[in-house]
C-alpha cells in the first residue's frame, strides 16, 4: 500500500452522525453490514468496486438497502476522503483466506480503527495481534456489539488504530516491499 498517497487526515464526508466505511466487492458480505446498522444513528458508505470482480465473483448485497447504507463506486481520490472521514472501516466479509487485504491496508495506513470478519491469513492475524476487532462471518450481532465498542470507546479505539498505523509503516509500506524485494535480488548470483 503506498504510504504516500494513504495517509492520517481529515476527510470531508463527514456528516453529524458516525460514518462506517467499507469497500471492495469480492467475497465481501454487505448483508451482515446492513443487519448491523439498520435503525442505528449511523451512516455507511461503502466503495463496492473492485478490477479483480468477474461473474464468479462472491458478494453477498442486502435485498433493501437500509437508508442509512450508500453503496456505489468511489473514484481513488474519493475513496482515500471516505477512509479519512471514517469513524470506522469495517471489511465485512464471506469465508475467505485472501480477500479484504487491500482495505485492511489502506485503513491502517490512514489511522483509521477498523473492524474485520474473522477469517484465516492477514485480516486473522492481525485481529490475533490487537490492531483490529474482529467478528465471525454472518454475526451481524457480533459486528453490532463490536461497532458499539467503538464509538463508545474513542481512546482505546484510537490507541487501537494508532498501533495498527505503527504496524503498517513497519511492515506493509509499498516502499517496504520495494526494499525487501531489491535486496533479494541483488543477494543472487548469477
């Protein structure tokens, strides 16, 4: 992720209630989101877009959207506002092992506290490690209760994302990955 272009700041969606943002499209559950915040004072934007997508593609959407929820494509710009304006970044997701990383990335990488579906691979590795919260797939009850936790806990959840933004920067800059692979070529002989 490039540490550059996603950064700390202050967007410009915010409105006067909390803000849940959310993106991407492949194995994402929108359903089990729009279960957890329908009738709360909460608005949710969500980037459902993603260049990987195809007719396999798996993605669970709500049949009504509650009218609390916006759901459409968010241009790059856009898109990092939306992460900056976020009280929350939840990945809300199908049982998967791969998908959901580039968001989790991205929210780190804007400081921002996220809440992620349980699944193995990166998104269960850093719930293990304390950077983000997380739930089981389809537990609308449990992304409720762990979305609660946070907005009624700023300083922790602030802590939280603060420790995931030093993580990031430490392991996932593109700058990082740049480096490592530079020196993993120049230590082969030909």
């Amino acid at each position: 992720t490039d540490e550059q272009f996603f950064t700390p700041g202050s967007g410009s969606l915010r409105g006067t209630r909390p803000l849940i943002a959310s993106a991407g499209l492949e194995q994402r559950d929108y359903l089990t989101l729009a279960q957890a915040i329908q009738d709360q004072e909460i608005d949710v934007k969500i980037c459902a877009f993603s260049p990987n997508s195809s007719s396999n593609t798996r993605t669970r959407m709500p049949d009504v959207i509650p009218d609390n929820m916006e759901i459409r494509f968010f241009e790059f710009l856009e898109l990092r506002d939306l992460y900056r304006s976020a009280d929350i970044i939840v990945i809300s997701m199908l049982k998967n092992d791969y998908a959901g990383q580039t968001v989790l990335m991205e929210g780190m990488a804007c400081n921002r506290p996220i809440i992620v579906t349980k699944n193995d691979g990166l998104p269960g590795d850093m719930i293990e490690k304390g950077l983000v919260l997380g739930f089981e797939p389809g537990d609308a009850s449990g992304l409720r209760d762990a979305i609660d936790k946070i907005l009624s806990n700023p300083e922790e959840a602030k802590y939280m994302s603060n420790k995931a933004h030093k993580y990031f920067l430490e392991n996932h800059t593109s700058s990082r990955q740049v480096s490592l692979i530079a020196k993993k070529l120049e230590s082969i002989d030909l």
